[in-house]
C-alpha cells in the first residue's frame, strides 16, 4: 500500500476551500483545476455544460491514458458549493479542518477533488501502472443536478464511475439512491375584499390549506418520502387571496411508486381546486432515476477489496438524497457514491478529518489498482 503524503493532500485541500465556486459560478474553480490536471499528464477539455444553463464554465473532463490494460474508469466531483462559500478561512481544530465559522468548509465536494488529485500524484510519484482513468468535475450539482445532466457523453468511455461525494466516512458505499419528482403548483381562486365582500372570492390559500391536509406527505413507507417545501402568495391581510405558488417534491426507490405518490399530490391539489371552484395548474417533472447497484456486481466486489486492502471495512448502504452518481446510472454508467467524511455539510458546522482526508486518497489510487489487471 502507498504511503499518502498527508502535509501535501491537506495543502491542497486547505487551497481549494479558498477559491470560491458557487453553482453557476464555477469559472475560476475551474480554470485552477484544468492548469492542476494538466500539470498531472492528463488531456483536459470542457464540455458546453455551461453554456447550455448559462454558467461561467463546463464541466471538466480529464483523460489519464493508461499504462496497462484495464477497465476504464472514471472519478467524478461535482466543483460548486452551496452559499455562503466565498471567504472561507480553513483551520486546523483537534484533527480536523474546519472553516472560522463564518461559512461553510466546501469539503462538499473539494475534499473529493482533492483525494483524486493526491491518488493521481500517488501513482506518479510510485510509478504504479494504471489503466485508462478519467476524471469528471462537475458543475451545478448543488443546483439540481445540472452539471451531470449535460455532460458530454462523447468524452466519456468509462464502464465504472466512481463519485466521491458522501458525508458517510470512507468504506461507505451506496448502492442504491431514490429518483425525485418536483411538483410545481399554481392555485388560482378569485379576490375580493375580506372585510366587504369575502364571499365573492376565492381563497387560493384555502384551496392549499385544504389539499395539503389531505395528502399523504414525509414518510410515506421505507422507500419513499414526499414534502411540501415552499409556498409563497397574499398580499394584504384585507385581501382574500387569489392566487398561491407551491413547490413540492417526492422521491422513491421504487419508480411505481413514486409515480403513484406524485399522482396523488396532483390529484389532491386539483380535487382542492375544484371543489373551491378555483384552478390548480400542476407541473410534473423526473428530476433523476433511481439506481440499485446488486452486491454481487464487480464494481461492489472490487471495492470491498479496495477497502480491505487499506485496512477500511466497507459497507453497502442506500441514500434517501440524489448525486451525480443517479444520473451517470441513468446514462448505463455503473456508478457508486463513496463516503469521503464530509461532516455537516451546508452548515458552519461542517468539517473533516484529516485522517479521512488521507483515507479518501488511499481510496482512489487503491480503486485505481484494483480496476487494473
């Protein structure tokens, strides 16, 4: 087993977490990050991921040609954090890294760029032969997704994916993670004055209040959940109000039943509509698939090697939350999220260890050997 240059990952972290990215505005982030993989051997490009959402830049695709035959394999982060990320000043607290508590750390996900490009150092560094190893930094994750969603598959070759974006601790290995639906409602009822003529209109308010009471919402069974997240309308405590806007989601591991949850929500918001004699316009929209991953496949086999192999227990697990790793399942990719020990993620809690830090590094150029024949 390597030994990991511990100083050297966590510098690179600790300089990551400086350089600002939120989602769309991935730009400088992602110039740092193609002048690091370049510097590192790799072939570099950036998709128009960007230019199809309006952002500063795509997503980063780097090729690591391979010195041994091999399955190609691909390492995927996603660039962008949540607000407020801008400012961050890491410090190190009882062997861990933190920010001063003014904004988030950004270990989500910069603690997985930085593994990968310490694993690649590695295998420098140690002359380790390798097969073809890509590596994809992504865009607009946090922003739904967005980044995943436009990669450039005529850049992408690899038959195993590997995401290292879990708070779990490494040896975490999610097999299998919901699809979501978002639902956006628009009630419309009618206004009047409250005081004068309060039975000339139609409460759109009283039409959610009424539909939402109805539903069937947060825990639905084991695999799936449903929430009503936002809800904006009204004007004036004087006016009966007209219209309300509501933004809802489900998700599921079983697509049936989501599909049968998000029939519900629609139905119970236009049942509400009606019997008020108001309107309910509802949009319904697959945000990404689910994806179940069986212990039995290589991918999962080969793993628990790697884990063993730097003394880690690996473990399968599933997710109630959606990653890139659904969308690469989605595309025919068998992808995995990996647990990179990311605690507390978009708070001022968040931080990470260092000696998770190094185990994410063991990680990938441990997968990197594993993968080669």
């Amino acid at each position: 087993m390597v030994k990991v240059n511990e100083d050297r990952v966590v510098k690179e972290f600790m300089e990551l977490v400086q350089i600002a990215g939120h989602s769309g505005e991935e730009g400088e982030i992602a110039k740092h990050l193609k002048e690091k993989l370049e510097g590192l051997g790799l072939k570099v490009s950036i998709d128009k991921a960007g230019e199809k959402m309006g952002g500063q830049t795509g997503n980063i695709i780097g090729k690591l040609k391979g010195t041994k035959p091999g399955e190609k394999i691909m390492f995927s982060c996603h660039m962008d954090t949540v607000k407020p990320g801008e400012g961050i000043k890491p410090q190190i607290k009882d062997g861990a890294i933190y920010s001063d508590g003014t904004t988030i750390l950004g270990a989500d996900d910069r603690a997985g760029i930085a593994a990968i490009l310490e694993g690649i150092k590695l295998l420098k560094d140690n002359n380790i032969e390798h097969t073809d190893v890509e590596v994809v930094f992504s865009i607009w994750e946090e922003g739904g997704l967005n980044g995943a969603k436009n990669l450039d598959l005529d850049q992408v070759e690899a038959k195993y994916a590997f995401v290292l974006d879990s708070s779990g601790s490494p040896g975490e290995i999610i097999i299998q993670g919901p699809a979501q639906d978002r639902i956006n409602v628009k009630i419309k009822g009618k206004s009047a004055h409250a005081g004068l003529y309060p039975e000339k209109g139609i409460s759109a308010i009283m039409i959610a209040a009424r539909a939402i009471d109805n539903m069937k919402l947060l825990r639905i069974d084991e695999e799936t959940t449903a929430n009503i997240g936002v809800i904006n309308g009204g004007e004036a405590t004087n006016i009966v109000t007209a219209e309300v806007s509501i933004s809802a989601e489900a998700r599921s591991i079983n697509e049936a039943k989501l599909d049968k949850q998000t029939k519900h929500m629609a139905e119970m918001f236009e049942k509400a509509a009606s019997d008020f004699g108001g309107v309910a316009e509802v949009i319904t929209s697959r945000e990404y698939p689910s994806f179940k991953i069986s212990e039995n496949e290589d991918i999962v086999v080969k793993l628990k090697q790697v884990f063993k192999n730097i003394g880690i227990e690996g473990h399968t697990t599933s997710t109630g939350g959606g990653s890139d790793t659904n969308i690469l399942n989605g595309y025919g990719i068998k992808a995995v999220n990996l647990g990179i020990g990311a605690r507390n993620p978009h708070t001022f809690e968040e931080h990470i260890t260092i000696e998770d830090l190094v185990n994410d590094a063991k990680m990938v150029v441990e997968i990197i050997k594993e993968f080669t024949n």
